[in-house]
C-alpha cells in the first residue's frame, strides 16, 4: 500500500478512536527486542537457518531489531456490546545497519509499515454474542514462541465472523484477499473454523478448512487446506500441551498461510506439530517442540522437514535466570539430507520474575551452531549471503559462534 494511501486510511480510524477520548482512554500495548552482537570471526552476528526450513531457533539466534506499537480503543455501546478499533505499527532493522527503520538504498535496510488496522464490533446481539471485524488484523495466529513459528495463521486484510456461539460450538469464517506482504497474486480466500469440541477436562479440539479460489491469473490453480488442533490445558504447570495435524493440496500447501497458486491439486504437504510450556516449579519452566513436514511434488523437488528441539530456563534467584536451547533442524531434499544443530546459553536478568514467560528479559548470550556439508551447499546456491553459505560470515567453515546482548520486552 502506498504511503499517502495508509494516511487517507488512517484518517476515519483516528477520528473514531479520538472522539470518545472524554470518556474512555485509549489504550497503548506492544513489543519489542533489541539487541546488538557480532561473530566470532570478528563480523556483525549472521544468524544459523537450515536452508529450505521455514523457521528457526530464536535465542540468541536473532539478526534484527523488531518493535510492535499498537493504540486500541472500546466504545461501550447501549446494548451491551463493544465498538472498538485498533492501529499497529511494526518497526524492522536488521542488525549491523543504521536504525532507520524505513526502507532505503542501503543493501538490507530496515523497513515500518502498518501491521494492523481494524474495527470490530464485540459480544454483538445479532451474533448472538460472536464478534464481527473488517480490516487487517492478527488473527487466529497459533505459534510456537521458541521459534517464533506461526504454524496455523489466518492473519490478512479482510473481514470475518468471529467466534459466534452456536449450541456448545462456536464458529468463525474470514474473507481475506491477501495474507503476506509479498504475496503475488492475490487470492480470495476462505477460512472457516469450529471451536469448542470438549474432548477431556481442560482438553478441547479446534477444526479449519482453507479454500483459496484460483485467481484470475496464468497458469493459476485453486487449493485448499484442512487442520485439526487440540489444547491440553494446565500441562505439566504450564500454559498448553498443543498438537496439531495439516493437510493441504495446490495453493494450500502452505497449510497456515496462501500458497503458491501455480501448483496444482498433485502437489501435497502434510505436517505435525506438537509442542508444549512446562512449569514444573515456580524457578523451573521451558518449552519444547517437535514438528515434522512431508511436501510431495510432481516435479520431484520432494522434501521431508524435521525439527526438533528444546528451551529449559532455570531461576537462580526471584530475577536471574539462566536459559538454554538446543535445536536440531533437517531436511530430506533431492541434494541430500542438510542438517543443522544450534545450542545457545544465556544469562538472564529478568526483573519481572523468574517464570519461562516473564518479561521484561534481558540477556547476554553466546550460540554456536554446526551444519553439514550438504547445508552448506544448499546455502550457497539458495541464499550466498546465509551463516552456512561458503560465501557468508563463517566461509568454508561448517561451524560458527555468535554472541551478544539482547532486551525482550512485551506489555498491554
């Protein structure tokens, strides 16, 4: 979107947060981390991801400095429902170039944009207390925070029917046209998901399909995609035991997100999630992760994804902690099997108490990873600039350390 386009945007949202400012507040949230590192070959920090894989593992394995900002605002209306509408900006610098955070002539330099904008009506009579928004919003988002992988997202410019009460059930369905900023073309897609499916105490089931219409494009296809997700509340003291099966054809072999619409239904992706926050004692948490990814392809560009790994985080004291993560990703390509193994240590000062998931954090970290000759290939042809190309920050070199200081924050 272009910029004058946001502001013309921004101008009704604005007006209609600010004209109840008498009686109700706006309220202000958001997130960032911040950090600074370097390499021990005497470079700027390059950050360790398995070629072809679409994640990795984060601590102390971040190359950016990335900050949400969000103002929302409620009106209480007659009724008993709630007008409320919401504005977010997302603020990206890679480390190791000036913080601009804006786009510029500089060879990967940062970028803002406006990651949310949206209004929504809530606990709406019509809907029998279900929501209704219209917007660009994060919705639905399911992630795994130790790798920050959005697994399951619905996210996207569009509009949706949200959590409406049905019987025991409550049902969404979301309109959207476009669900990542690169995304080439747009498609219309629909997404409809079934909550509530009590299967055991503290245990429920969650249900979503995916069309995606073939778009008015050459050599287009249409897709779709089905997933089937169950929260296990209260596991081992922590917040979720979550595991969860994805199925998708054409468009829909991203399984979370629109795909590439130039497959057709004889391309296939499976994928299994299990992962899991435990908190076993007040100074003793982590999480742990297990994904597996099977995409088949006509054109044999088959692959198999594996990942695996684990973050445990012990408390010393009510504010320092020490986290730890070991994380094993491979992938099973058509090149050979790349396989790449990253541990990081860090000492955490964490003032606001010694639990996995308090923040804010602040961390010095050391991390080194170590990948095999076929990652190193794969590296060098996909992406020269990588931690495990020839060409990058470790050379022929298929081991390499980081280390540095990092600041976590997130607050509502």
């Amino acid at each position: 979107m272009k910029r004058s386009s946001v502001k013309k945007a921004l101008y009704p949202l604005c007006a209609f947060l600010a004209f109840p400012l008498a009686a109700q507040a706006v309220n202000f949230s958001g997130y960032y981390r911040l950090g600074v590192g370097g390499n021990t070959k005497g470079g700027t920090q390059s950050c360790f991801q398995l070629p072809g894989a679409p994640s990795k593992y984060r601590l102390g394995n971040e190359c950016e400095l990335w900050s949400e900002l969000a103002w929302d605002h409620d009106i209480a209306l007659a009724d008993g429902s709630t007008l409320s509408g919401m504005v977010m900006g997302g603020f990206y610098n890679p480390i190791g170039h000036k913080p601009k955070f804006k786009d510029s002539n500089e060879h990967g330099g940062g970028s803002s944009r406006i990651q949310q904008m949206f209004v929504e009506w809530k606990n709406a009579p019509v809907l029998n207390g279900g929501n209704f928004w219209i917007g660009r919003r994060y919705y639905k988002r399911n992630d795994i925070h130790m790798t920050d992988y959005y697994y399951w997202n619905q996210s996207a410019t569009g509009f949706g029917f949200d959590e409406v009460p049905i019987g025991d059930l409550r049902y969404s369905y979301v309109f959207s046209r476009k669900d990542n900023y690169d995304q080439e073309p747009y498609v219309n897609r629909h997404d409809f998901n079934v909550n509530g499916f009590k299967t055991n105490p503290g245990g429920e089931l969650q249900v979503g399909v995916s069309y995606l219409q073939r778009p008015d494009s050459e050599d287009a296809h249409s897709g779709w995609s089905v997933a089937v997700q169950h929260k296990q509340e209260g596991f081992l003291g922590g917040k979720y035991n979550t595991f969860a099966l994805q199925y998708g054809e054409g468009a829909g072999t991203r399984l979370g997100y629109t795909g590439d619409s130039e497959l057709d239904k004889e391309n296939k992706s499976w994928r299994m999630v299990e992962y899991f926050d435990w908190q076993t004692t007040e100074r003793f948490g982590g999480q742990f992760q297990l994904v597996y990814q099977k995409d088949v392809r006509p054109d044999g560009d088959n692959m198999r994804w594996l990942s695996v790994g684990v973050r445990p985080v012990y408390a010393f004291t009510e504010t320092f902690k020490v986290s730890a993560e070991i994380g094993h990703d491979q992938i099973k390509a058509t090149d050979g099997t790349r396989k790449l193994t990253k541990f990081t240590i860090a000492p955490t000062w964490s003032p606001g108490g010694p639990g996995f998931w308090a923040r804010p954090e602040l961390r010095l970290y050391y991390t080194y990873a170590t990948w095999n000759e076929a990652a190193q290939r794969a590296a060098t042809e996909m992406n020269p600039e990588s931690a495990l190309s020839e060409t990058g920050a470790f050379g022929t070199d298929r081991h390499g350390g980081n280390f540095g200081v990092q600041v976590e924050y997130w607050w509502k």
